[in-house]
C-alpha cells in the first residue's frame, strides 16, 4: 500500500512564482541577525528599529536604539512627525504575539514603508543579543508569561 506524502498534499510552485512570493516575504521581514550586524557596525541609516508593545514592556527590555510607538495609540497625528522616507522595522513580544504585525499596518495604512523583526524581543534576547532596560528583571523568564505585553 502506498501513502501519498503529506508534504505534497498542495503541490509546490513554479519556480519563478516561488521566488517571487519569497522575495516579497523577504521585502517585509528582518532577521535578528542581519539587525544586530547593522547595530554593531553602526550600520542603521535608512531605518529606524520600532517596538509597537505597550511602555511598559519597552521599558522593561528593548533593543537599543528602538523607540516606543505602541500600537494601540498610533493614529495620524501621533505619527505625523515620522520621516516617510525612512523604513519602519516593528517588533513585539514573540512569534506569539501580533503587535508587530498591527503597529506595521497601522503604520503602512499611514503611508510609511514598513518590515517587521522576525522573533520578537524573545527571539532577540534567546539569541544572546543586547538589550536595553530601564528595570532590573531576568532577560528571558524561566516561565512563559501567560500575559500579553502589548
């Protein structure tokens, strides 16, 4: 008896129609990797680093040089002041939370250009990379917070 592999349920793209979907996925993420490199070799102009949670989660762990737009108050005139000709690279808590996600829209709705941080502040710091505190906590909890901090 032969079992159709599970992986190939829905047929895989063309090629070029791949390419293309990756590519625009690519246009709209960032790598923890490639955002650390560019911090390090004070490789940032062109972007700035955006977290959309809460104040107090900013204040609690954020990469530096980010600043704090939350989501949930962004409108026009909180934004207007922004550079439209910059990129806007929004991050949350995790790949468990969407704050990231809906300060980005928000954002774009806003006409600004817009990629969001793969991982979260949780993916950054689980990766080693720094992080700027204004309180005293463990980096990464021992314990899942079952509280969102957006």
């Amino acid at each position: 008896m032969t079992t159709e592999p599970r992986v190939l349920t829905f047929p895989a793209l063309d090629s070029s129609t791949a390419a293309a979907h990756l590519r625009a996925e690519l246009a709209l993420e960032v790598d923890p990797d490639d955002l650390v490199r560019d911090l390090t070799a004070g490789a940032q102009q062109g972007y700035v680093i955006v977290e959309t949670r809460a104040p107090e989660a900013f204040a609690t762990a954020r990469i530096p040089g980010a600043i704090n737009l939350p989501y949930r108050e962004m409108t026009p005139e909180s934004v207007r002041e922004l550079d439209r000709e910059l990129v806007y690279v929004c991050y949350c808590e995790s790949i468990h939370c969407n704050a990231a996600t809906k300060g980005a829209l928000k954002l774009a709705e806003f006409g600004f250009k817009v990629k969001r941080l793969s991982g979260g502040i949780t993916g950054w710091q689980a990766a080693g990379y720094p992080v700027d505190r204004n309180v005293s906590i463990p980096a990464i909890p021992s314990t899942p917070s079952p509280r969102c901090a957006c």
